[in-house]
C-alpha cells in the first residue's frame, strides 16, 4: 500500500513539471526570432545589392559610350578640317598627372610648399591636377622636381585599379571594394570605381572631393630606369611636362 502511494504521489509531480524548462523556451523563441530577422536582411541587402550591380554597369556602359564618342568625334574633326585644307587644334588638356622625381636634399622654402600643396611628399609619389592658371603657375615652380603630362583614359584606369589607395579617416586604405567609394561619395554621385575614374578623366564638378579622395600614388622607380633627373625632356632629360609621353613613363613605373 505504501509503494502504490509513493507511485501516485511521483506520477502527480511528474505532471506539475514541465518537460521543458521555460527559460528554454523563451531562449529558443528568442533565437527563432533573431534567426528569422537575420534572413530577412540577408534578403534585403541581397535584392539591394542585386539592383546596384545592375546600375553600375548601366553606368560603365553608359561611361563607355561616352568616351568611345569623345575619341570618335576628335578623329572626325580632325578629318574635316584637313579635308578642308585647314588645320584641326585640340582643345588644352584639363587634367594632368605629376610625378615627383627628385628627392629633398637642398630643396628651397618655397619648391618644398609647393610639392606639398600638390602632396607629392616623397620621391617617384604621383597625383592628378585639374590644370588651370595657378595650377600651371605651380607646376613651373617645381618644373625640375618633376615629371608631368596629359594621361590618356588607359592610364588613368590602370593607376587607379592597379595603385589605388583610398584616404578614409586619415588612414590608407586599398581600394577592394565599390562600398568603400559609395560610403565616402554618394553625396556626390559616385558610388563606383567606373564613376571615379569618370569623375577624374573628364575632371568633372566634383573632380576636388574625388583627387582628395585618392592617396598620392606611390609608383615603382621605372623600368630601364632615368636618363637625366636634372635636365628638361626637351634637353634630352627627365624633368618637366612631357605631354602625351608621361603615359609611356606611367606604363614604366605601375
């Protein structure tokens, strides 16, 4: 009689107890629902950047066009004018990119501001310039510092793929990835790597936010090396602009 009451009283208690403690279960919907929020985002920010891969190349293609007319209507014009008997004169470049050649030793007061202002800090450091007067002014100050030109749209792509750096916070950052750029200049309309290399060849309205942007790049020393740092291309050496040929020291130096 006394092991039956025993029997009834733990079957009595095995009922008040729930199989599954309810901390589990507030734990496990927790959970449930935390999981569920996750996929959810996962979703969005996949469909969201399902839909920005499309608008940027809706824009690389649309850039491509562009530059495919600017070089079609140049040879066009060119084509006009000689067989009109005259003469076709290009429009002055805008954009130009400048290449320090020469070290710090015995540089003056005023050439070390100037290679500042145009952050060129350190030997074979090259950055774009939006040519204009001062600017031009600038350049012949430090002419037998440096080395510059007129990049063409292949050299202007292949620095900024290949060398680029982006200055976020103060810091160098390498240029991986498309958010990095949309972070920092979606105010401005570029959200890609297309739309800098846009924004800088063409040296478009917001060229300044775009050129700040880029860290100074920091070339190699080039291949086949210098012929003479102390004397103008047009004397046979290095320094100064040499035009259309600075993309051929560019091929030599990325």
């Amino acid at each position: 009689r006394r092991s039956s009451d025993l029997v009834n009283m733990a079957g009595t208690e095995a009922k008040k107890l729930p199989s599954v403690p309810e901390s589990l279960i507030k734990r496990r919907k927790a959970f449930a629902a935390m999981k569920a929020n996750r996929i959810k985002k996962t979703v969005a920010l996949k469909k969201l950047r399902k839909s920005k891969r499309k608008l940027i190349y809706k824009r690389a293609e649309s850039y491509h066009k562009e530059y495919r007319q600017m070089y079609r209507r140049e040879i066009r014009m060119f084509r006009m004018a000689r067989k009109a008997g005259n003469y076709y004169v290009p429009a002055q470049p805008k954009l130009a990119f400048v290449i320090r050649i020469r070290g710090i030793n015995g540089v003056s007061p005023k050439v070390r501001k100037v290679l500042q202002l145009l952050r060129l800090r350190q030997i074979f450091n090259g950055t774009f310039v939006k040519l204009n007067k001062a600017s031009i002014n600038m350049l012949k100050i430090v002419e037998p510092y440096i080395a510059w030109g007129y990049p063409n749209l292949k050299s202007v792509r292949e620095l900024i793929y290949k060398r680029g750096y982006l200055k976020i916070k103060k810091q160098r950052i390498p240029l991986t990835d498309n958010s990095l750029i949309e972070n920092q200049l979606e105010k401005c309309g570029i959200i890609c790597v297309e739309d800098l290399i846009h924004e800088i060849y063409t040296v478009g309205k917001n060229f300044k936010a775009a050129n700040n942007f880029l860290w100074p790049f920091k070339l190699s020393s080039p291949r086949g090396g210098m012929k003479k740092k102390t004397t103008h291309f047009v004397e046979g050496g290095d320094a100064g602009n040499r035009e259309d040929q600075i993309n051929r020291l560019i091929r030599r130096m990325n």
